[in-house]
C-alpha cells in the first residue's frame, strides 16, 4: 500500500492537553497549517482513560485552551466543594476537548486529524519527513513538515488503568484500578488505597462519599505531602494577600521547617495529619472540607512504597503488615507528575513540550506556542520558556518558588509578552501591568528572595549532610 503524502507546517504528535493548548494557540496567533497525531480514539490524550469520577483539582476556569473556556463560571453550590468554582469531570473535560476539535480547529480548514493512529518517527532517509499509520486500517501517511514536529508526549503522563503496579501481586489477592470502583457489584469486607497522591485522595474520597465506614478503609501513604488549600487558588482571588504571605513567609523565615509553619499558618499549604511533618509536595490541591473528610481514616500506614502483596501480608519498604482477609486493595501509584529530564524546548526542527511552570502543564503549552508564533529565535524562545520539572519532595516547594520568580522577574522585562500574560486565561493569576520604573524597582525584591531561598536550601543541604 503507498503511503499518502502530505505537507503541513507542523506535526503535532500527540492529542492530550498540552497538544490541544498548543495547537489552539498557534492557530489563533499564525497562519499555520497543523497535522494532529493521536493514538486514542477522541482529544484528550490521559483523560480517555482515567477513572470516570475524577475531577481537575483545580477550578476550571483555568484548564483547556485557551481560546475556548471550560465550564460555565459556576460556583458548586453542595458537596464538599461548596462555595468555589466548579470542578470539571472527566467527561465533562472530553466533551470539551471534542467541542475544541470539532468547532474551534478543524473549521480553521487548516488542521488534519489523525485519531488511533501510531506514530513511528522520521524517515531515515529524509529528515524532513515524519511517518505515521493508522492502527485501525493500516494506511500509511508520510508527511513532510516544513517547520517542526512537536512532540506533546513527553511528559508522560499516567494514570493507574494505563501501567501496572510496580510491586508484586500474588495470586488471589483482588486488587482493581480506581477505573473499575463505579462497578463494583458486592461489598468487600475492607478497602486499602495504596496511594498517597492526587489519585489516593480521589480514591479515599468516593469511598466514602459512598458512605464507607472510615474504619473499614486502610490507606498505604508512602510520604505525607504538603497540599494547597483551593480556596487560594481561585478566579478572581489570585495574587495579592496570598502572594504577600507568600513573600513574607519566605522573607522572615529562619529554617526551612520554619518557613512551612509559616506558610501553613497562613493557610497557604495545608496537610493530613497536624503531627507528620510531610516530606513530599506534588501540586495536589484540597478543599478545606475534602480535607476534614480524608483525617476520618484512622488506619493510615506510613512504612514506605508496597513491595508486594499476597493473600496473608503486605510487605512495605519498612515493615510486613498481615493482610485481611477479603480485601479489595486499590491501586493508585501511577505517577501522573513524572519527573522527566528537562530538553530544549525548542530544537531545530523539533519543538518538545514541557512544563514551563510546574504543574501547569496548559499554560506552559500555550506560551510555548506563543513563543513559537512572536519570536524570531530560538534562543530569545528557550529563554522564555526553559523547561521546569515537577516537583516533588517538600524542598521542591522552595525550588518551585524561586523558579517561578525568576520566571516572572523575566518576563516583566518584555512588555509585549506581559501583554500576552494579561489575556491567557489558562495562567491561573493576571501579572500586574508595569511601567519601566515599577519593572526596575521590583529587582531588589527579586534578588533577595532569590538569596533567601538559596540560603534556606544550603541550611537544608547543611542538616541532612549532618544527619
């Protein structure tokens, strides 16, 4: 069968989030032509294959396109999210992506699209060519690419019906993906989560807003983490109060530990339990009511990761737990932040989408478009989005911030971008529009907290070679 040929001025491998950001920004500011290759069925990359009453932690104000908004603005009215902006749900959130391509990028006339099909790479032959098939029919398609291929793979991310567990499971032991808890047909005698982030929590929450007894749940929980209350990170209440703590927390604190109280006493990072310091910090974000209803598990094991599981005992990196009989263990140990090596961002003919802010991983595609589209070079590019990696320990939250402010005292240097800033509805906060005087007056601030923090992550460096 001869391949079809065609010629576009990017390929976008891969149909997720980040791509559609991507790709719904570089329409919208260039004259480009697109080819979209997907291995799923319908956009929306992990999302086709999470666990059907997952909701965005974050409000959905600042998630999708940025083109096209998600959700209506609604505040939820009930459940345990009461009183803040709505949540969108899983097929709440394909829905939209399909609205995106159907409505938004394909009556551009300049987008092809390639559903279930496989990307196999470049020609070996011919760089400027990229090959793909389709897994359904088998066609082939080479297309050659007059700009970039754009990868928006890269950051991996999983969910637990898509790897399994990577510790071992006996025969006999019932352990299902949190894909499958909406299916369930009898009641098991006791629930363990196996699990401690985003996922965990999600999985502990149906549990029991299904009205499981507290006592009959056990929740395997590697590392505590510090969480972000989501009552500050809300349309309409970013930056300002919450910035300034943020700043003065940083700038009286004497230790790192002391730096967390600080931010923990004024309510900008939350955690379980009052008396385990969390080691870990991984973006998750609560409700304060989410939370009341989570410190209802008494039962929550604190060994290490789950080595394996068999019909009489869960060994755990530092202890062996006798199992109970009957159980129904859920595994939720995918990682869905992934700490993948940074790349170049933007390489030639090739373009990798990355993080430029952790954790928001939307934002970050739709600047890299905007680079793409206002910028002559790929230097001026990579230096307004060098890539970041998710963090992922408690000292990550230092590094997070200090990165973020390097990344904003950058960008208020070029009025152009803070122009683009102001109208991304996907960035999660409205930087402030500065005059010359006001950018140069902000660099001492900078450089201090900059100094800070440098100064309370060698403090640290100094303990733990102590200890």
């Amino acid at each position: 069968m001869t391949p079809t040929a065609l010629e576009v001025d990017y390929l976008i491998v891969g149909a997720g989030a980040m791509g559609m950001a991507f790709a719904d920004t570089l329409l919208a500011e260039t004259d480009a032509t697109v080819a979209i290759v997907d291995r799923y069925d319908q956009p929306g990359g992990h999302w086709t294959v999470a666990y059907p009453f997952v909701r965005l932690h974050q409000p959905s104000a600042f998630y999708g396109v940025n083109s096209r908004e998600l959700g209506s603005g609604a505040i939820d009215q009930d459940g345990w999210n009461a009183g803040l902006h709505e949540l969108a749900s899983a097929s709440e959130i394909l829905a939209y992506f399909d609205q995106v391509m159907r409505k938004t990028f394909l009556p551009t006339g300049r987008v092809s699209y390639f559903p279930k099909s496989f990307y196999d790479g470049p020609d070996p032959e011919r760089p400027d060519v990229q090959r793909f098939h389709s897994l359904v029919s088998g066609a082939g398609f080479e297309v050659t690419v007059k700009r970039r291929t754009v990868d928006a793979t890269y950051m991996n991310v999983t969910v637990p019906a898509m790897v399994p567990p990577a510790y071992d499971v006996a025969p006999g032991v019932r352990l299902i993906t949190p894909n499958q808890l909406p299916a369930l047909q009898d009641r098991p005698s006791h629930y363990t989560v196996v699990g401690a982030g985003k996922t965990g929590i999600d999985a502990c929450l149906w549990l029991l807003s299904r009205g499981t007894d507290p006592s009959d749940i056990t929740w395997i929980m590697p590392r505590d983490s510090w969480l972000i209350d989501r009552a500050h990170w809300q349309p309409g209440n970013l930056g300002g109060e919450a910035d300034a703590a943020r700043l003065q927390a940083v700038a009286e604190a004497q230790s790192v530990q002391d730096l967390f109280a600080r931010l923990e006493n004024s309510g900008l990072l939350l955690r379980l339990s009052p008396d385990i310091e969390p080691t870990a910090y991984r973006c998750a974000t609560v409700a304060r009511a989410e939370l009341a209803q989570l410190r209802r598990i008494d039962d929550i094991v604190r060994a290490g990761r789950v080595q394996r599981i068999d019909e009489r005992a869960i060994e755990l990196d530092r202890a062996t737990l006798p199992a109970q009989a009957g159980t129904l263990y859920i595994d939720c140990t995918a990682d869905g932040l992934e700490r993948r090596p940074t790349v170049p961002v933007f390489d030639h003919a090739r373009l990798t989408l990355q993080a430029v802010v952790p954790c928001q991983q939307v934002f970050s595609a739709a600047l890299i478009a905007h680079a793409e589209a206002a910028y002559a070079d790929d230097d001026t590019r990579n230096a307004l989005c060098a890539p970041a990696q998710h963090p992922n320990s408690a000292l990550d939250w230092i590094r997070f911030f200090g990165d973020v402010q390097e990344r904003i005292k950058r960008w208020t240097a070029d009025p152009a971008l803070m122009d683009w800033l102001s109208t991304c509805r996907l960035m999660g906060r409205r930087l402030p529009q500065l005059s010359p005087e006001q950018r140069t007056a902000l660099l001492p601030m900078f450089q201090d907290q900059k100094l800070k923090l440098e100064e309370l992550l060698q403090q640290a460096d100094a303990v733990a070679t102590v200890n």
